[in-house]
C-alpha cells in the first residue's frame, strides 16, 4: 500500500447508500462510540454491496467506452473499495486512488488492498470534495464515481473540477443506484404488507428535504460541465436469495439502517413489524425468510472531455 495516502479533513464524497447517512443528519447528539459503530455499520452494508452486486458493477465496468484501457483511475465516494477492487481486476495495469470521506472506510479498504497483493496500487485520499481546496489527484484517464454525487453540495464544481483533471480523452463515469435494494415481496410481512414501500416513502421525504440531487439526470449536468456524453445505461437488478447468506444479512443491515433513519416517521404497527423483522431470534426474522430477493437499479452516464 502506498504509503503517503493524503488526508484532507471533510464529510464530501461520502459512499453511504441513501437513506443511511439520515440518521446521522438528523442526530444533534451524537456520541463518538455510537459514531465509531455507525460508521462500521455502514462499512458492513458497502461490503455486503461489493458481495452481493459484484456482477452488476463488474458489468458496468466492462460496458464503459474506453477507447484504451486506463492506467491511471480515482475512485470518488470510494467506500470501502467495491469499485476500487472491480476496477483493479477489470484493468490489471491500472492503479486506483481511492477518495472518500470516512478514515474508517478508506483502512477498511487499504486492509483489503494488502490481503489481496495490490497494496502497490493503490492510494487512498481522505478528502471534502465540497471543500474549497480539493486534493491533487493527478491526471487520471478514467474516474469512476458511484454513489457518491448526489451527496454533494455544489456538484456542478466537482464537475468542472473532474474536466480539469482528467488526461486528454479521458473518461468519467458516474454510477447511481436507484434508491436502496428491495428485499421483501409486496405482500410481506404478512401482518403489515407493503411495510418495506412504506419505509422507503419515509426516506422519500428525507431525500427530497436534504439530497436535492438524489435521482437526478446527470447528462445535461455532464454537459453543461463541459462533457461530451459517450453513453447512458441502466441495469436492472434482480437477484433471488433464497438459500444466500449474504443476501439475508444485506436486508437485515439495510432495513436496520432504514429503522434507524425512519422510526419516528412509521406508524406504531409498522415500526412494530419492522422490529419483528429485525429481531434475529425470534421466529419472523428476516433472516428466517426464504423469500427475499434484491431489487433495484443502477444508471451509469459515460461523459468524455468534451
């Protein structure tokens, strides 16, 4: 691992799923040991993310107009390094400069690197992309943004910002997910159906009061940057979990996360619900449940120097 990984203070390019850095918005008294478990909560759901949606990401990856393999890539809203790794097995010449905002996510990330033998190509930045000094990241020919503009404050300049940096015919790529994964069929918990929809139409709200840019179309923003927009493409996730692990824990972190964000705005009966569901020792665990699936989507815009 490179050693002289740059630390920039800031919560800018942030790879928190949507709904789950509400909780932390709406928290004025925080506790550092609570913050400490949130952040490695969080860590937990990137890297059932990485797990369970591997493919996907690797397909996004492999779908990218590159008119040459890259060598020089940043990763912004890194995480704990679900691009960072795909990218690095998809161009094995390639080195990644890893940006996020999270200590705890970029050690994750270089522990990962070491584990793996790429810690030589790798370098980690913690930096405040809304901040008025960015870091110097080079002269990358691709950077892979996923999950992590619509948490900007000004993204317009972080834009410009990428078309200054990025190598003649570079290529940027940013990656949005269509709101958390679904896990639950329609009609589920049989008691209160329809309680994971009513959920996320609480973090609706949350998201239209403080993430202006959730969901938005990111080609005209591209363009008006200064892009040439080379591709827009949106792949569907459907993936069936009887049976998967991983899948179950993924709905358990997600619909924890959700709780936490979301509880004072759910009816008495579906928070109650809610806690069955959560509640891994008793029989309505939705770890117990053999009908859970992962349903979302995820856009990804391709945009050049224009």
């Amino acid at each position: 691992m490179t050693d002289n990984h740059q630390h920039t203070q800031g919560h800018g390019a942030r790879h928190d799923h949507d709904q789950h850095d509400q909780h932390d918005q709406h928290d004025q008294h925080a506790r550092p040991g609570r913050d400490r478990q949130d952040e490695a909560d969080m860590a937990e759901i990137l890297d059932l993310d990485a797990e369970v949606l591997g493919e996907h990401i690797a397909s996004i990856i492999a779908w990218l107009p590159l008119k040459t393999a890259p060598r020089r890539i940043v990763d912004l809203g890194a995480g704990t390094g679900a691009g960072t790794f795909a990218l690095l097995d998809r161009f094995p010449e390639a080195h990644v400069t890893a940006v996020d905002a999270s200590p705890g996510h970029l050690e994750r990330l270089r522990r990962k690197a070491c584990a793996r033998g790429v810690d030589d190509r790798v370098r980690t930045v913690q930096a405040d992309l809304d901040a008025a000094d960015r870091p110097d990241l080079g002269t990358p020919d691709l950077v892979w943004a996923s999950a992590s503009m619509h948490h900007l404050a000004d993204p317009a300049r972080v834009l410009r910002d990428i078309h200054g940096m990025l190598a003649p015919g570079g290529l940027l790529a940013v990656v949005e997910l269509a709101g958390f994964p679904r896990f639950l069929p329609q009609n589920a918990p049989e008691d209160r159906p329809g309680l994971e929809e009513r959920c996320h139409a609480a973090t609706e709200r949350l998201h239209a009061e403080h993430m202006p840019y959730r969901g938005a179309d990111w080609g005209p923003m591209l363009v008006a940057a200064g892009f040439a927009l080379e591709g827009e493409r949106t792949v569907a996730v459907d993936i069936e979990g009887a049976g998967d692990e991983a899948v179950g824990r993924y709905a358990l972190s997600g619909l924890l996360r959700i709780r936490g964000a979301v509880a004072q705005r759910l009816s008495a009966a579906d928070l109650a619900a809610l806690d069955r569901l959560l509640d891994t020792d008793g029989p309505h665990s939705v770890l117990r449940r053999d009908d859970l699936s992962v349903r979302t989507e995820r856009t990804v815009w391709a945009a050049r120097l224009g």
